[in-house]
C-alpha cells in the first residue's frame, strides 16, 4: 500500500549469524528446523561462491519428505563445496533416513568426524533450539562453539 514519497523505517539486521563473524576458517555442522534453513542456506550460498573449503555437514530437521526445498539447489552447492546433506524426518513413517527429532546419536553418526574442531550454526523453532542444544553438548560439542538465530527479537 506504499506509495512515491511515503517515508519508511528499515531495521536490522540484529545479528552475527554468518559464518565469516564466526571462523571463516573452521568446518561447520549446520542445524536447520524447518525454515531455519533460511540463513543457513545464505550461508551455504555464500561458501559455493567463494570457494569455501572446509567441511560442512547439514542435518536438516523437518515434519515430512515434501517439506524439503531447494534440494537441487544443495546438490549444486555440494558440487562446489565439501557439503553433505542429512534429512531428519519426525512425521513420515516411509521415510528410509533419519526418523525423529535430533538427537546426540544422530548428530555423532554424521558429524563425529568434526566435533572436535567445528563450529555448529543452528536454526529453527525455539523449543527445537533448546533441545538440540542440549544434544549437541551430549554429542561433544563445547557450548562456546555452538551459534544460534532466532527469528524473533
């Protein structure tokens, strides 16, 4: 409903949520809940285009298999960076990857490789957040290397 002249506020951005604040020079594990993928995936974007090349590893947490966008656009990235992807599916019973929520077992059977010298990057719903937390800390990780974005102030 703007119109020519109309005076606007912008605001933001709040954060420090970028891979190049963090360490530009470490490898990452990258938690997404939904669409928390969303600044994951600048991220990620951003690495394929500058020839990031460290280890990432992506667990992607969603309801069910059609809950996953931009899969092509990750394989295009994986084809430029050291990417894998992990699904972890908690509402389809046909699904043949990981079922449930994010747990220590899941994050030590695909990231064990890093957990001594990554940091994590996690995105999603409050109450994912906390309970992936803590998870992460049961996995090994040291709390100062985990960074968390809240889509909210």
């Amino acid at each position: 409903e703007l119109g020519p002249g109309d005076k606007v506020t912008l605001d933001g951005p709040y954060g420090r949520f970028s891979y190049k604040i963090i360490g530009p020079d470490r490898d990452y594990l990258m938690i997404a809940g939904g669409v928390g993928i969303t600044p994951l995936l600048s991220c990620l974007r951003d690495m394929a285009a500058s020839g990031f090349d460290k280890k990432v590893i992506l667990i992607w947490a969603n309801k069910k298999q059609r809950d996953i966008f931009f899969e092509e656009q990750l394989k295009q990235i994986a084809e430029k960076i050291d990417l894998t992807v992990h699904h972890v599916l908690n509402d389809q019973q046909d699904w043949t990857g990981y079922k449930g929520f994010v747990t220590a077992d899941i994050i030590k059977e695909t990231a064990s490789e890093i957990i001594d010298r990554a940091e994590v990057m996690l995105c999603g719903p409050p109450k994912m957040m906390d309970m992936v937390t803590g998870e992460l800390v049961r996995a090994g990780f040291k709390k100062s290397a985990i960074h968390t974005e809240r889509f909210m102030l």
